[in-house]
C-alpha cells in the first residue's frame, strides 16, 4: 500500500563514522568493540540527535545532519550516563539533557533524584547548569522559531514534566571574547520559567509548526493547543472537548518529544492512544482509539475539525483476536497527505479521505490478513515521525534505525482497480474499493500524466459501468475537482466531486462498507481563542473553515448540482433570450475557449474546437455563468476575480479532459486519418472508439455538462461508420445523435447517391430543421436539391418582380388557386429581366441564375418522362 524510500539509516550514516572516532580515540587501527547508539530526538530542521557508550567509559551526544551528511560530536560526559531527553537549540550554543539516574552498588547509599535536566554551553563546551533534579521524567524541548536576525543571543527551552506542568526557561546569552557564548547570570536562570501549562495527562510537540498540543481532565477531557510565535511569546489559541472514558491515562504520556529509551511502559498501560495531525491549508484531525469492551473489536475516532464533526469507527477483528492479544493492539495512525491511514497489522488498512469524508465508499478500507503496508518490519517497532513535507510520512524503525519517507503506492490502488470484476470478491466489496482508489488516483495523484494515462486506459478496458457507479463520471467530476481542492477546503462542499451524490437512491454497497461501521457525529464545540481570531495563516484558515462548514451545513444544498442546470438549459434552448444576455454567454465562451487553447497538446490528433458549434457553445456559457452564480453565493470570500478565474479554469478543464481522453483513446487503437472518410465501414477498433464516444456522451448528458464543439460531430462519423443505416436513425431519433451541420454537409459530399445512401440522405434531411435544410441543399449535388434551390430562386425573384411590376402573382398563397402553366421561355425571360434590375440573392450560397433554373427544369422533366435518369 505504501511506496517507501530509505531517508537514514543509523548504522550506514552514523555508525561507520563513529567507530572511526572511536579507533582514534583508543589509537587503533580498527575499533572492534560493539557501539550502542540510541536514537534521542529530530529538531525542526531534521537534524537527528543521538547518544553512545564510549570506549573509554563515557557517554556521547552526537548530532547527524541529513543536509550536509555528516555528524558532529556535541558533547561527551566523562562517565557513562543515561540519556532519556536531549534538544539543541537552533544555533548549536546550548544543550539541553534529561538524565535518568539509577543507584547503584555504593551509591545507593546516597539520597539521588531519578531525573537530572541539565543546560549546557557547548559553543564552546564550558559551563553545566542544573535545572531540575527530581524524581519524575522530565522531557526538554528548544524553541525553533526561523528569523532574520544573524546573532541570536537567546534560547527558549521547554521542559515537559511527569509531573504535568510544562515550563518555559527564557534563556539570555551573551558573548565573550569574541566567540564564547555563555548564559548571561545563570543564577537567576530558575527566575526566568514561565509556566505555560499545568495539569495534563497527554501532550504532543509539533516541532515544524512550534505547537504543543496537550489533553487536560476536569469534569471531561479538554484538548488545548499553544502557539509558539516567533517573538518568543505563546497563547492558548484552541479547545476541543474529546469524549474519552475517565480513566483513559493512567500514566502522564508524551509524543513527538524524543525517545527514552530507559522508560518502558506495559501495553496494557497505554489504555488509548492519541495524536494530533494539521495540514497548512487549515485542516486539523484529532485521531484516537477507545478503550476496548468487545476483544473482538476495535473502536477508534477520528475528529475532523475542518469538517465540524467527528467520524467513530468499529472494526471487526474477527475470532482470530484471542483477548490476551486484543489489550495490546494499537494501530498505526499515518498522516499522507488529506489521508489518515489507521493501521494494524494482520488486521486491517483504513485509508481515510478527510476532506470527502461524508460517505465510506470514499475512504479505502482492506481487511485481512494479506493487509500489508509494505514495510520490512513489525508495525509495533515503527514510530510515525511528522514530516515536513505533507505529502508524504516519515517512518522510523526503532529496532533498526531506520527512517522511511512513505508515501501512497499509485501502482497498488491500480491493482485494486484493475481487480478481477470476475473475480469471486462480490461487488458490495470490490466497488468501494474500487471508488475510493480511483478517487485517490485521480484528486490526491493526479498531477501526475502518466498515472493519468494508466487510469485512461482502465476505463477504456471497462467501458461498460459498474454495479454501483459511474466510473466515466467518477473520472470527470474528480478530475474537475483536482484543479481547485487546494484552492480553499470550504470548496468540498461547494463542488461536486463524485457523481454518486446525484442519485436518486445510492446503493447499499457505498453506504455500508463490509468491515467497517461508522456513526457521524456533529462537532460544535471547538473554541478559539486569543490572537487566532485576528492571526493570518493556519489558525485563520482552520477558523474560517469550521465557521464556513457550520454555515454550509444548514444549507439543504451547498453543493452545486450539475444536474440541475438541466431545467436552464432546457430553457434556454426553448426561449429566444434578448440579445444582451446572450452577448454576456458569449463572452463566458469565450473565455473558456481561449484557455483551452493554451492548454493544446502538441499533437492535435483529435479534430475538436474545428468548427462553431452553436448550441455548444452556448451551454458552455450558461455552465460558467451557473457556477460562477454558485460560488459567488456561497464563497464570497474569495472575490470577484479569484471565482471567475476558478470557473473559467474548471469548465475548461472540462472540455480539455474529454479531448485528452479522446487523444489517449486515439492512440491506444492506432487511429488515423481514414476514420474520418464515410465511405468505408468501421473496424473493429473504430466500434470500439465508438463505443467508449457513447458513454462519455451518456455520462456527460446525465450530468448535464457540456461536451467540446466537434465532439457530436466526431461522434456522427464514428456512427455512419459503425452502424447499420436503420439503427443509426434509431439513435438520431432517440437523441445519441444530435446532427451538426458540418457533419450532414459532410456526408452530403462524401456519400455517392447510391438507393441506400440516397435513403439515408433523404431520412436526414426530414429529421433537420427547415433553415439547415436549405443550407445543406446547396451542398448536395442531386435533382432534387437542384429543384428546391430553383424553387425558392424563383419565388424570391418572383416577389420581387411582383413588387416592381404589379404582376399577380401573389395569388398563389390563396386557398384553392392553382396556377396556370406559363411557359419556361416567358418565365426564363422574366427571371432574367429581374437579375438585371438588381444582385442576385443567391450569389453568395451558390452560382444560381435563371439559367440554372432553367436547365434543373427541362432535367426534372426528362427525368419524369423516363427519358434520364437520376
């Protein structure tokens, strides 16, 4: 399930180099003894504390830095020492050290504290400073703030207590001799504690956003968070009230603060397990497990802030959890992304989608024991390190030292989309697998071309849909949506990014996921506090977020529907808008248009955006101007100018999309040039094109979106080609094929006039409106084209000489008047008395005078006398 790429690994990195200082330090040649270096702490920028029992009986500090890759020696005790907790501070002057103290042999004698904290000066190595000696843990932590300043004369250093208070030393430096940095009055070191935080059970540091999340219980749980800001001050800025039984910690628990590697704690001491994950857009997930009641069970929650609710999840672990075995399991949680997976090994995968939370069959949940996230290791050996780079995971293997940067296997979610549909698994199973891959394909990994092409040509494979859902529709809304989810999180319940919110009725299999059942809660009461109302960045995101989602929540229907622009648009076409309103469309189209031509691949094999497809071209301007109308109602925070470019932006990439996925289709069957030529019967990878035409043109048509100009003529083509004469009128009449003019003036040209293509001529024309007809006859080299171009030459000059002359010969439209014949001179003669009085209407259309009338004349006559024939 996971892709993962080695980052360190303690014995290549730090090893090889330690026991070359070794050797020196004992002068030899080699150094053969064993080194036990434990890893102590990352600081914010990567850098990996370490400690190791020297040869000669002391203990090391080492720092590894992953940019440069080399280590540095920081400090050495001159005996051996146990190293629980140790940070340095950001410009390498300070160390701060926990030591856990064990009496023994004569010592034990003497009164001796199990924790001693120390500060000490290393730029260069020179004074020790002792801050706590006590008898609980202690935990320290510097403060990492980035800044401008070149010479920082103070350090801030948190020390987290076992015995819940959490201080904060304000450390003043100053400089000596040029190059010594020193504490400035160390006696009054104890003065400068401020203490920020009493009375927890739980806390988390967050060394690259500077946060301190921490659970505090009076009547119920409260989890808090603190902000570290870059002048050094903090503020309680969030509460979050979390629903957890009373006696959920036994002992005082810290994460993301290092690892003590002198403390074990019982498994079934860690009664439930708590983290905090955030993402810079202004997202925030409170992920936990409950205590277990059923063995056979396992209850975790997961709190989506952004999303003002909560999801709890039950899991069945199956018989196989014997009891003993159920009160230590603990699964993973692993932030990728806007992914949370939950994992446990032999058990199950949850692959939680946080932004399209509201239904399962979004979110990818495996189960058994096949389950497995492709790490070498046990998942009770692997730490979750919290990375930088929110894209991916940072795994650390304790028993190895190894750290993995993890991200979401494209190749694995391709395999569960290309499982079997043959296959024993039934579909109430594979089909929410199947969604929740393709939409993490699609929107979380899909600025990649490739993986693109390779979802493509899954669709091409299984044209036909799904038991459940669209999977052509599913592809277009998702990839829609791609372009804009990182735009703002409140857009996840404006626009649509799956079709199946746009059933009448979803079916049982998307909202019951075998293995997993889930409740929804709705989460009001997360408060902010302090700066975090005025302060830009992540807590003004997170805020606006929450708010917006309350608000969009008592809406009955934030998201807009493209289905519902069916009713405009039906309007539209039925209506003659004023002139003004459809200049205002136009001008939408052409926005779009110009954008999509940006976007142009360098080979153009599909002929679309060729030709003015009016009608297409009009429901591209309604759409933009619907969503546009959407989002402005809904979002107005964005602005005039950030919501147009959005919508601009998303319907072109809409009629883009369908040009590239024709384009891959194209190659895929080797398509060329002669697809387009009428006149030879398709083949079987033209059927197959076709085919694939169809069910885009079906789901498009569904979701009421407009498709690019050129396609309903392309897909006219591939008909004509594809299918019997009968059935292609079958699909003109039942609305598959809507006729463009380009199209019919084509097959006008291409089609000799043969009886079977003559039919088919004649069976068009009738299911044409009267404009195009005429339109097309002048296209068409036939008698009967010949004669209606005649007839309506001669009565428009005929008006026009009745009007000039006064000659009767408006009695025609009179009931009940028939004509006598006038004699083809006397009529030729007077056609040509009036092509001299003034231009001649038909000069642009076609080389119409009265000589051709004359000439189709005495044709149509031979032709009725069976003297010719057509």
């Amino acid at each position: 399930m996971l892709r993962t790429q080695p980052k360190f690994d303690l014995h290549r990195d730090v090893v090889s180099d330690i026991l070359r200082k070794e050797a020196s330090v004992c002068r030899v040649e080699e150094y053969s003894g064993a080194v036990d270096i434990r890893i102590v702490n990352f600081e914010r920028d990567g850098c990996i504390l370490y400690s190791w029992k020297g040869a000669t009986g002391t203990t090391r500090i080492g720092k590894y830095d992953p940019n440069s890759k080399k280590n540095k020696l920081l400090y050495t005790f001159d005996k051996q020492v146990c190293v629980s907790s140790c940070s340095l501070n950001k410009e390498e002057t300070l160390l701060a050290v926990s030591l856990a103290q064990n009496a023994r042999g004569e010592e034990r004698l003497k009164p001796i504290s199990k924790c001693l904290t120390l500060l000490i000066e290393i730029h260069p190595i020179n004074n020790t400073k002792v801050l706590k000696a006590v008898d609980f843990r202690v935990k320290v932590q510097f403060l990492h703030h980035e800044t401008d300043r070149r010479s920082v004369l103070e350090s801030h250093l948190l020390l987290l207590t076992e015995d819940r208070y959490v201080d904060l030393y304000h450390v003043m430096l100053t400089r000596q001799e040029g190059y010594r940095v020193v504490i400035m009055n160390p006696e009054r070191l104890s003065k400068t504690a401020e203490r920020i935080v009493e009375d927890f059970c739980w806390v988390q540091w967050d060394r690259h956003t500077q946060r301190l999340y921490y659970l505090t219980f009076k009547e119920k749980f409260l989890l808090r968070s603190v902000q570290f800001y870059p002048s050094y001050n903090c503020e309680t800025v969030f509460e979050l009230p979390l629903e957890l039984p009373a006696n959920s910690f036994r002992t005082v628990k810290f994460a993301n603060l290092g690892f003590d590697h002198y403390h074990t704690e019982r498994p079934e001491q860690e009664l439930v397990k708590l983290q905090v994950f955030t993402n810079k857009i202004g997202s925030m997930c409170v992920c936990y497990t409950q205590p277990l009641q059923d063995k056979h069970e396992l209850l975790y929650t997961v709190v989506l802030v952004h999303k003002d609710c909560s999801k709890k999840f039950r899991v069945s672990l199956g018989s196989d959890a014997s009891p003993q075995k159920a009160t230590q399991l603990h699964p993973l949680f692993i932030p990728i992304g806007y992914y949370i997976l939950v994992y446990l090994q032999g058990y199950f995968l949850h692959c939680i989608n946080t932004r399209q939370q509201e239904m399962l069959c979004h979110s990818l949940f495996l189960s058994g024991r096949d389950v497995n996230l492709g790490l070498q290791c046990q998942s009770a050996n692997i730490t979750v390190l919290h990375a930088e780079d929110e894209s991916s995971a940072c795994l650390l293997d304790q028993a190895t030292g190894r750290i993995h940067s993890a991200e979401l296997s494209p190749a694995y979610l391709l395999k569960i989309l290309r499982s079997d549909t043959s296959s024993r698994c039934p579909s109430s199973k594979a089909d929410p697998q199947r969604l929740a891959a393709l939409h993490c394909l699609l929107v979380y990994m899909g600025t990649d071309p490739n993986l693109e092409l390779k979802v493509i040509e899954w669709l091409c494979d299984n044209v036909n849909t799904f038991e459940s859902f669209d999977q052509i529709q599913e592809f277009i809304l998702a990839s829609l949506y791609r372009i804009s989810y990182e735009k703002a999180l409140s857009l996840d319940k404006i626009l649509p990014y799956s079709s199946v919110f746009d059933k009448k009725e979803v079916p049982e299999c998307l909202l019951k996921v075998p293995g997993v059942f889930c409740t929804t809660e709705i989460q009001t009461e997360s408060t902010f506090k302090g700066k975090a109302r005025s302060l830009q960045g992540f807590w003004s995101e997170l805020q606006w977020n929450t708010e917006r989602t309350k608000y969009l929540d008592a809406d009955p229907n934030p998201r807009y529907r493209t289905s519902h622009m069916q009713a405009d648009w039906d309007k539209m076409r039925s209506e003659r808008r004023p002139s003004s309103q459809m200049n205002h469309i136009e001008e939408n189209t052409k926005k779009v248009l110009s954008m999509v031509d940006t976007w142009s691949l360098d080979k153009k094999l599909v002929p679309l955006f060729q030709e003015e497809d009016h009608q297409q071209r009009a429901f591209i301007g309604l759409t933009v101007d619907k969503l546009r109308e959407h989002l402005s109602r809904h979002l107005p925070r964005l602005g005039k100018k950030k919501i147009d470019s959005l919508v601009v932006n998303y319907v072109a990439k809409l009629l883009e999309l369908i040009r590239h996925v024709l384009e891959s289709v194209w190659l895929k069957y080797k398509l060329g040039p002669r697809v387009l030529c009428m006149t030879q019967q398709g083949s079987p990878a033209e059927w197959s094109v076709f085919h694939f035409m169809l069910r885009i043109l079906e789901s498009t048509r569904s979701l009421c979106l407009p498709l690019p100009p050129g396609y309903h003529t392309l897909f006219a083509v591939f008909a004509v080609r594809c299918l019997p004469h009968h059935t292609f009128l079958q699909y003109i009449d039942h609305g598959f094929l809507q006729l463009t003019e380009t199209f019919v003036s084509r097959l006008m040209t291409d089609l000799d006039n043969s009886d079977a293509n003559e039919r088919l001529k004649f069976s068009i024309l009738k299911r044409l409106p009267e404009p195009m007809v005429k339109r097309i006859y002048h296209m068409w080299d036939h008698p009967v084209s010949s004669a209606s171009i005649s007839r309506d030459y001669v009565k428009t000059l005929l008006e026009k000489h009745n009007k000039n002359k006064g000659l009767a010969f408006m009695g025609t439209d009179k009931p009940g008047f028939r004509p006598e014949f006038v004699p083809l001179t006397y009529l030729a003669k007077i056609l040509s008395d009036t092509e001299e009085e003034g231009p001649n209407p038909f000069e642009e259309q076609e080389n119409v005078d009265a000589r051709f009338v004359e000439e189709t004349a005495l044709k149509q006559t031979l032709i009725l006398l069976g003297f010719e024939r057509k």
